[in-house]
C-alpha cells in the first residue's frame, strides 16, 4: 500500500514539475513576443528599416529610411513650433529610437493630459504624413516657416 501511495505521490510531482517548466517556458516566448512587438510598433511608426543583431536573446537593430529621415525633419520643425515637443536629437544620432519614440509618446501623454488632444492630433498628421491640418499652417506663418506638403 505505501509502495502505491509512494508512486501516485512521485507520478503527482511529475505532472507538477511539467507544468511548472511548460509555464516558465511559455511565460519567457510571450515576453519575447512582447519586446518584438514593441521593435516593430518603433519601427513601423517611425518608417524604419530592422535587422537582427542577436536572436538569444533577442536583438533588433534599426535602420532610418528616406521616410524616416523625412518624419525627422517634420519632427524638427514641430518642436521648433511647440514648445511641449522636444526633439530628441542625441537619441536619434546614437540610433536609439525606442529611447526616441518614448520621448515623443511622453510628449503626446503631456499634451493629452493638458487638455491638448486636439493638437496632438494635428502633430501626428504633421510628423508622419506630412499633411498640415488645423490651425498648424497658421503657426507655421506665425513662426515664418514655409512648408509645403511633398
């Protein structure tokens, strides 16, 4: 009877450390699927092209493409207008651009909590489409820049 007792106990453990190891194992690929979404939300955002440096763990260098040096630029010119942007031109020379992004997100987060969601908006527009909506061309003329949509 103990003989019984003692393999239903170790056949218990077994089923418990399996489920243990296929959790851990299960926790660790949502974690690295979460870093690769967060590379890819950059870099779809930012127009930017990726690499794999590293895949253990998991490494992704990024890349500016003519449409993310366009978004720079537009970038530039929105912080020059509104003084809540700032441009993060040390992230962006040392091609960090989670560090970039995050500082821009940080941006939008102020202005939405100041109440400013609708210019918000219009610098998403601006920064990454190139389109000037809203009252932006009248802050263009204001501060004496001249844009005109590519």
């Amino acid at each position: 009877m103990k003989k019984r007792w003692k393999n239903i106990l170790i056949a218990i453990i077994m089923v418990i450390s399996a489920f243990s190891i296929i959790h851990h194992t299960a926790s660790q690929d949502v974690v690295e699927n979460e870093e690769l979404l967060e590379y890819w939300d950059v870099a779809s955002t930012n127009s930017l092209g990726t690499y794999f440096t590293s895949t253990d763990p998991i490494e992704v260098a990024f890349y500016p493409t003519v449409f993310t040096e366009n978004a720079v630029g537009r970038w530039r010119i929105i912080a020059d207008i509104y003084e809540e942007v700032t441009y993060p031109e040390e992230a962006i020379n040392n091609n960090d651009w989670l560090e970039a992004d995050a500082i821009l997100q940080e941006c939008f987060d102020n202005m939405r909590m100041a109440g400013k969601d609708d210019d918000t908006g219009v610098i998403i527009a601006f920064i990454y489409s190139g389109g000037v909506t809203g009252n932006l061309q009248q802050k263009f003329n204001r501060a004496g820049i001249e844009y005109e949509y590519e």
